[in-house]
C-alpha cells in the first residue's frame, strides 16, 4: 500500500511539472524514489527534439531527477565518442510502443566489464544499472530512463508490470507537457489558446466550468453543451466521452487517472481525438479552478502513420498495415473495405488480427492508438 501511496504521489507531483518546468527535477526524483531506482530523466527518441535521448549536443536543460543532476553533468564531461549502448540497442530490441526494457536486454557482462561507458561514467558515478519505461506520445516514442547503483542491484524484467503501472499516467503528463513546454502558462483557458489547443475546464461533477476559444469553435460540429455537460452529437461517440468523463469524476483525488483517450466521429469534419487530465491543487490554482482538463485534438487524415511504420511497429503483414493506415483516418470498415477494393469478411478477419497485434478492442481505442504514431522519420 506503502507503495502505491508513493506512487500516486510521484504522479500527481509530475502532472504538476507538466505545468512549470522548474518542477520537473523534484517530481522525477520522487518517481525514480516510488520504483525503487536511484534517479531518472524524460527523453525522446526524437532526435530533432531538445530532450532527445543523445545529450551530446546539448542546447537547453532537460528534465533530470534531482538525484541525476551530477551523473548528467559527469556524462557530458566524459561521454566522449566512445560507442553507448544506453542510447542505440534498445531501438533494435523492437518491442511495442508502451514496454519496460532492463540493461541485461541490452549488454553482457563481459560489455559491462570492457565498455567505456561503464568504466567512464556509469561505475564512476554509481549508476551501474538502467532500465527504461517507453511510451508512445502522438507522435513521438518517450522514455523514462531509471538508474540504480550497485547496492541496489540491477533490475528485472519481471518488474515489469509494476514500472508500467504508470505508463498511462506518463502518456498523459508528457501529452500536456507538450503544449506547455516553452510557453509562459498565464492563468487562464487563454493559454492553451496560443497553443492552437481546444480545452473545456470540468468540475467535480464533470459539467463544463469554462471552454477557451478553440473549444468553442467546436461546438455545433460534432459537439454540444447540453445541461451544463458536454455531449457528442454522434451517440456511440457520445457514449465514450460520457464514459471517459465519469471515469475522471469517480476517480480518487489522491490518485491517478485510469482513463483511455476516446475518438469523437463528426460528419465532414475530422475525427476528435479526446482526452481528460486530472487537476492537481497546483493546476487548480494555475486556471483558477476546475477539477478536470479536457481537450480535444483533430485527427487530420494527411497526418495517418505510414504503413511501413505499422508494419515495424506492430508486425502487421502488408495487407493489414494498409488496413489500419485508412482506419487511422476516421474511414470506417466499410470504406475502408472499398477504398482498399477488398470484401468486407476480409476487412474484418484483417482488423481481427490488427486488434491482436494491438492489444486494441474496438475501432475507437485502435484509432486513439494510432493517433501517436503520426511521424516523419528524418530518414
């Protein structure tokens, strides 16, 4: 129980930093802290981005823990151009968007013994072990790189559910934190406004409180506030949101959110990808109020995953990545079916197996799923 309460606070602590940057290194510390690591840091695969994984060539402060603080500035000054396995094997490892990958995945002893890395860096500064939780972002593959030193050993693949328990809280911190980053938040809805960004402020009971302007250019598109609620005009999408919102409304104060993304359907206009943030009490005073934070993002089609970014990603075959490329656009089944020149039973026995590869149910959960790999590889 210990645990779980540390956790949960770590989170809440992260949704704050989400918020203002300078939070980040106590609210990473005291993640690293709820999962047994010695310190931890936020980086992307991306490598055009400023937090990219590769720190080599550093320009702005990244989000370290505070425990990481020295061994990151100890890794700049010795990192050199020795070959790092920290920053290229994991890639090749090729496992699913959301996965725990631990050191012994990665390197032998015997790498340990010889590399520079180990005898330069991660010996010198009492981080002889690593692991790392990864998560899909929109558009980007996000990580949590843990470290432990020798005392408390290295860690274990079958920690695994306990250091993914918080994977869906990650996705929806790093999803916020996105918008804020670089931004100085002001304390309105107007805000969130200069980052092009629809967003509704709900109250405990999950009526709409205050919508900024992209929301409400929303409404009468696929979207209404009926009695104080926000409501889907199309009534299976209507059903999810409805659903999503009574999952942020019962969920615990002092816990995190267990709430998938929903997909909103809209006649003409591009599919609303929606997704809930809890309020932390610093958030709360940061918008003057409000107990939840829904925004919306639209799924435009020019901006669907490649099918042979599928295809590595999930192990699609050919067929099936040409499937889930269509649906990821909004197309239902049957024109997807059409468009594709291939029968519906077919349809179906493909986005059968797509759901499997997924770990998806239903169309909407799949298309939110997609909605994250909406990428450009720079090769």
């Amino acid at each position: 129980m210990a645990a779980r309460e540390a956790n949960a606070s770590a989170i809440e602590a992260c949704y704050d930093a989400a918020f203002e940057f300078d939070r980040w290194p106590g609210a990473l510390q005291k993640l690293a802290d709820s999962l047994g690591a010695t310190s931890c840091a936020l980086r992307t695969r991306d490598q055009t981005h400023p937090f990219r994984c590769d720190q080599r060539h550093k320009t702005v402060r990244a989000p370290d823990s505070t425990e990481h603080a020295e061994f990151t500035a100890l890794w700049h000054e010795r990192i050199g151009n020795g070959p790092n396995p920290l920053l290229d094997r994991p890639q090749l490892l090729a496992k699913p968007p959301i996965s725990f990958t631990v050191e012994d995945e990665i390197t032998t002893p015997e790498e340990r013994r010889i590399l520079p890395y180990y005898n330069e860096i991660a010996r010198p500064g009492n981080r002889e072990w690593w692991a790392s939780i990864c998560v899909m972002v929109k558009n980007r593959s996000w990580c949590v790189p843990l470290y432990r030193d020798a005392r408390r050993g290295p860690f274990r693949p079958s920690e695994a559910n306990r250091f993914l328990r918080v994977a869906p809280d990650l996705i929806r911190i790093i999803s916020v934190a996105e918008k804020a980053w670089d931004i100085s938040l002001g304390s309105s809805l107007a805000a969130l406004d200069r980052l092009n960004c629809a967003a509704a402020l709900l109250d405990c009971r999950g009526y709409v409180t205050r919508v900024n302007e992209h929301a409400d250019a929303l409404f009468g598109s696929g979207l209404v506030i009926r009695h104080r609620r926000i409501h889907a005009i199309d009534r299976a999408s209507d059903a999810r949101l409805q659903g999503l919102v009574g999952a942020a409304v019962s969920s615990p104060s002092s816990g995190s959110l267990r709430a998938e993304p929903v997909v909103i359907t809209r006649n003409g206009s591009p599919w609303l990808l929606v997704e809930i943030v809890p309020m932390t009490s610093f958030a709360h005073d940061l918008f003057n109020g409000g107990d939840s934070l829904l925004y919306f993002t639209a799924l435009v089609t020019e901006q669907a995953p490649s099918e042979r970014l599928l295809s590595q990603t999930f192990q699609l075959t050919a067929a099936e990545a040409r499937l889930a490329s269509r649906l990821a656009t909004g197309e239902g089944i049957g024109a997807a079916s059409a468009g594709l020149a291939i029968g519906r039973e077919t349809a179906r026995t493909q986005l059968r197996a797509v759901f499997a590869k997924t770990g998806t149910r239903r169309q909407a959960e799949l298309t939110a799923l997609l909605s994250r790999l909406r990428i450009r590889f720079p090769h």
